[in-house]
C-alpha cells in the first residue's frame, strides 16, 4: 500500500469516530495526570520535609497503587467499548480488499497516535496541576505556601511504562480479536446476542444472598477489633452480588413482573418491561461498575471530609490536655513518685499554668463472661466461658478518683466499686474481689486504647487491692496472656497562654523526664514514658489526615470521571439500539409521544438505578465503616453522618448533571430516527 496510507486511514477513523475516540483520549489524559501528581508529592523532596510529610507519602503510594489497578479495568473497559462500536467497520475494510495484516497496522497507528496524545497531555497536565495540587495539600496540612518549580522525571518514567504497558494490552487483544474473527462475524457483531436473556435462577439466588451476606456482616458487627476483616469479606460479597443481582437477578424480577398480567398487559409496562430485560442484558455489567464506582467515590470522599473535620473531636479525644506526660511501667511507687516530680519540675519552669490533672490507673484487654474476667486467651478457660465477651479492665486507686459529688471514698482490701458490669462479686484471673457498690456515673479516665474500641468496666480500689490486681495482670502478661498490660501515671497540664507555651513546656518536659529516669526510675524493660503536646499532634493529625483526604478527592475524581464516561458510553450504544427500536414501535402504530415516552422510562430506570443501589451499599456499610474510623480516632457519629448525607446528595447533583450532559448524545442519535 501507498506510504502514508495507514497514517492518514488511522486519523480519518479517529476524526470520524470522534464521539467515541475523544472520551476515550480525555479520560486516558486524566489518568495519566493523576498518576502523575500523586507520584510527584511522593518523590518530591520537599514532601519529606514537611510536617507529617512521612505520613503523607505513605498514604498517596497506596493511592498510586489503587488507581494503577483501575486505570488498567477503566481503559480496558473503554477499549472493549470502542472496538464493539467499530466491529461492522473493520469487517468493512476487509471485505473491500483490506488484508488482516493491513489492519493490524492501521489498528497499531491508531494505538500509537492516541497513546502519543494521552501520555503528552496527561504528563503536559500534570505537570501543570502538580505545583496547584500541592498548594491544595499544603492548605488543607495547616503549613505555609512554598514557591518553586518541580518536575520529577522518576514519574514521568512510571506513567510512560505503566500507560505504554496497558497501551500494549489493548492492542494485542484488538489485534487477536482481527485475527480470529471472520469478517461476516465482525459485520454482524453488534447484531449478536438479541434473543431474550434466560433466566439463571441459580446466579440470581446467589446475587441475592451474597449481598444480604454482606450487609449482614456490615450492620452486625460489633467488635470494632475484627472491624478490618469483616470490612474487606463484605465488599467482596457486595461486589460479587452487585454483579450477579445486575446481571442475573433484574432479569428473574423483570420476568416476574411480565408473568402478572394485569400489569403487564398495559401500554407504557408492556413496552418498559420489555424493552428492559434486553437493556439488563446487554448492559447489566456496566452498570454493576457504575454502581461499585459510584459506592467507592462516596465512602471515600464522605469517610476522608469526615476525617478531616474531625480533627478537633479526635485531637481533645486523645490528648485532652495541652501537655500530656504518661508513665507506663509495673511499680505503684514509681507511679506515685512520678506524679510528685514532674509537678514540682511544671512549677520550677517559670511557665503560667493554669490547672494539673494527676491520674494513675491500670488497663487490659481480657474476656468477661458476667462473673470471671479472665486474661487468657488461648487455654481451656476460655473455652468453658459460655458468652465470653472482650472487654476492657480499668483498674483506679481510689486516691485518684474523682466522685461527681466530691464525696472521698475508703475502701476495704479485697473490695472494689464498680461500672458496667452487675453482680455482688468479681473473679479476676481466678481471685474473687467483693464488690462494694456502684460508681455513680462512668469515670472520665482514658484506658488502654484511648477511644471506645470495646466495652469497659471500671473498678476504684483501695492501693493493696489495685496492687493485687496489678501483679495478677503482671503474671498473666508474663505467661503471654494479657495484652497491652500497663499502669498508667499521668499529668495532663493546661497551660495559661498560647499553643507556644505549651510547646516550650513540653520541650523542657524532655529534659526533666530524662533526668527522673537517671534516677533509676522506670529503666526496666517495657517501661516507657511519652511527652505530647495539644498542638504538636494536632498538625500531626492534619498530616494523616490531610493525606486521606488528598487521595480520597484525587481517587473520587478519577473514579467520577470513569463513571461518566461509562455512562456516556452507555447512553451512545442505547441511542443506536433504541434507534431501531424506535423506528420499529412506530410501524407497530405506537405515536411518537408513546414511544419516547416508553424509552425515556426505560432510559431515567436505568441510568438511575446504579446511583440507587449505590445510596442502598452506603447505608448499609455506614455502621461498620463508624467502627473503622473509630480505629483511627473518629468517634462523632453525627458528623461522619452529616458528612456522608451532604456527599451523597452532591454526588447525586453531580451524577444527575452528568446523565443530563451525555443525555444529548443520545437523543441527537434518537432524532435522527424520526
């Protein structure tokens, strides 16, 4: 053939099937700009360097993994999408003349121009949107603006490779389907599958029970602790019903409804059910991938903003005081002696402070059956305990307890009172513990896992008792049983001035620890002490924060724009099919208000429908996904719900405009029928 031929043949099929050709470019360019930018705040070397910096990046490469993986499902996707649309085309060329061979070049050209464009664009448009991306970044850390141009080649390697890879995918598997394929077989193959979907009984049952599966596992699960397992086995039933209940379940509902006849033998049901069970068929699993892309954007965005502006609730929640100094080691002693010396060394430091709250406690995590609280976890105890539940043990000398009516309590040895738990006794690692009474209200006293991970009981002992307690824990711990054993001595100090004072304490806070540890005090192994600051943490927060929520727009942007385009796809392939359709209700005598009105039902039941399913995942998911954002410190349920309710009505706006957009594409095709 001519030289040149298969250049100008590539650009005439791309300019003539622009409708489809453009998408499919523009979403590759965003792609390829967000993998850039994310690898730009990775290997940037100032990322390091800014507060929380470490955090930030670690959280933006899970980023670059989760949208590699569906970069390479979305353009595969597209690309299935534009060879299916072409299919009557390419047998066209090789039915006048054209070799399978000659198609094949003409096919790689293609592949070779918009690969060219998508990866020049995508890498031009991240470059230009990284330095605004971390400007975005640093607003949302708390840090000040910095200035400067960087353009990391390491990324522009990564996004040339992994694009280059999928580019080679794509067109290995358009060029084997031109090789196996008889042009007959590609002039008719947007013709094959009309005949009406059979109904599969057993992938429907399965659909369905896999979903309720999940949002079983979603709504009743109550241990925050196995909340990460049960979370990932839930999205996998979800996902897997989602596609089985698509596919396979809508055609068995469909079919029900048709085998009433008083309802289905009316105008506008006759043609919209009908007209249905072909549109789930041919495109029930788009729409199962526009319903998990629609859930992942709106757990991701809600969950991240939540995150975000949560950030107060969790800080005071973890660190109440502007500078919080904590003791962990095994001696009631030290513990006490600790409490004296880091008063006396917060009036020795010149710094105005305005109050000093002392607590010593003792905390661990164990199995409570109503009566034996035990610490072991693996033996033949544990197996005897009929309703066995993990709860939490704080143990509080009575000296540090603070009644809410003020009143001093004295307590017998071997007695106890006692919050959230019922009974005139209590057996802790075998020894009986005589309980006295109940405490009036639940005391405001952080235990071992600083948020409400658990259920907690807590008992106010006298100083003998407490260490009875303590060396019961202490040999339990020893044998492997106990976990997160620790007696807690704590100061929490409000300081009378600025976030800066506070930190100043707390720097001279380091020296003074240092110099009490020199002594001789809590040097044994496991003995820890820890020195917090308010507002160190709190930009802290911002930075892991931040980060989420960073990746959570640039993720729920990618995946919006996925949807879209699955939609806008979709809506091209239902205007050619509704077509003939159209033309086809018109000739049986339908009027042509009957017959739009018919499809547009057909059309809004579809389109809509995923957005639905999608709000349905949400709600269900909403009680486990308050259990995982507990894990990591946020614990105001009325903001995650505030948060994920404002999300899902914008998301709907936005889904609503984007159907209304791509909505033209298929009544401009529908009109051409009339």
């Amino acid at each position: 053939m001519r030289k040149g031929m298969f250049l100008r043949l590539a650009l005439t099929n791309i300019k003539k099937n622009r409708g489809t050709f453009v998408p499919y470019i523009l979403s590759s360019i965003g792609c390829i700009a967000v993998l850039y930018i994310m690898l730009f705040i990775v290997h940037n070397p100032d990322t390091r360097n800014i507060r929380g910096g470490s955090d930030v990046a670690m959280i933006v490469s899970m980023g670059v993994f989760v949208l590699g993986v569906f970069s390479v499902i979305f353009l595969l996707f597209c690309n299935s999408f534009l060879m299916k649309r072409r299919q009557k085309e390419i047998g066209l060329y090789n039915v006048l003349g054209m070799e399978k061979r000659h198609i094949s070049r003409m096919l790689l050209v293609e592949t070779l121009i918009t690969g060219a464009v998508s990866l020049t664009g995508g890498i031009g448009a991240g470059i230009l949107g990284s330095k605004l991306a971390l400007l975005f970044l640093l607003k949302m850390l708390h840090l000040p603006v910095q200035f400067g141009f960087y353009v990391t080649w390491e990324g522009v390697k990564i996004c040339a490779a992994s694009y280059g890879m999928i580019l080679a995918v794509t067109l290995l598997q358009n060029l084997s389907r031109v090789h196996l394929s008889r042009p007959v077989e590609l002039l008719s193959g947007k013709s094959v599958g009309e005949r009406e979907p059979k109904t599969k009984l057993l992938m429907a049952v399965l659909g369905f029970a896999c979903l309720g599966g999940g949002y079983y596992l979603a709504v009743t699960t109550k241990s925050v602790m196995d909340a990460l397992v049960i979370f990932l086995l839930a999205v996998l039933l979800v996902m897997a019903g989602t596609y089985l209940v698509f596919t396979a379940g809508s055609i068995m509902i469909l079919k029900l409804m048709r085998r009433k006849k008083s309802f289905y033998y009316k105008i506008q049901n006759f043609t919209s059910v009908s007209g249905m069970l072909y549109r789930m068929k041919q495109n029930a699993v788009g729409l199962a991938s526009i319903c998990i892309l629609s859930t992942g954007v709106l757990l991701m965005i809600s969950s991240a903003v939540s995150l975000n502006m949560g950030i107060e609730d969790a800080v005071k929640s973890q660190y109440p005081y502007d500078v919080n100094v904590g003791f962990y080691g095994y001696s009631y002693e030290e513990a006490e002696e600790a409490q004296k010396f880091m008063r006396s060394e917060a009036e020795k430091s010149g710094i105005p402070v305005k109050s000093v709250q002392s607590e010593i406690s003792l905390s661990a995590v164990g199995f409570f059956d109503g009566h034996h609280y035990t610490f072991d976890y693996g033996g033949e105890k544990l197996k005897k305990l009929k309703e066995q539940e993990i709860m939490e043990l704080v143990v509080i000398p009575e000296k540090y307890y603070q009644s809410p009516d003020g009143e001093k309590i004295s307590l017998e040895n071997g007695t106890v009172l006692i919050w959230g738990a019922e009974g005139k006794s209590i057996d802790i690692g075998g020894r009986e513990f005589s309980v006295a009474g109940k405490l009036k209200e639940e005391p405001d006293i952080s235990g071992l896992l600083g948020v409400e991970y658990v259920s907690s009981i807590y008992l106010v002992t006298n100083p003998e008792t407490f260490k009875q307690i303590s060396e019961i824990q202490r040999k339990e711990m020893e044998k492997g049983g106990s976990m997160g054993y620790r007696m807690k001595s704590s100061l929490g100090i409000m300081v009378d001035g600025e976030d800066d004072q506070a930190v100043a304490l707390r720097n001279l806070f380091d020296g003074s620890i240092e110099k009490f540890r020199s002594q001789g005090y809590f040097t044994q192994e496991g003995e820890t002490v820890s020195n917090r600051a308010r507002a160190v943490e709190k930009e802290n927060f911002y930075g892991l924060n931040g980060g989420l929520l960073f990746v959570g727009i640039l993720l729920g942007g990618v995946f919006l724009m996925g949807t879209a385009l699955i939609i806008y796809y979709k809506q091209i392939s239902e205007g050619y099919e509704d077509r003939e359709r159209f033309q086809i209700m018109r000739k049986v005598g339908m009027s042509r208000r009957e017959v739009r009105s018919s499809i547009r039902r057909q059309i809004l039941m579809v389109f809509f429908l995923p957005l639905l399913a999608a709000c349905v995942h949400i709600g269900m998911a909403f009680p486990l996904m308050k259990k995982l954002l507990l894990m990591i410190g946020m614990s105001n349920d009325r903001l995650f719900l505030l948060c994920t309710a404002a999300t899902v009505l914008m998301f709907a706006a936005i889904y609503g405009l984007i159907y209304m957009v791509t909505a033209r594409a298929y009544y401009h095709i529908l009109e051409k029928a009339e």
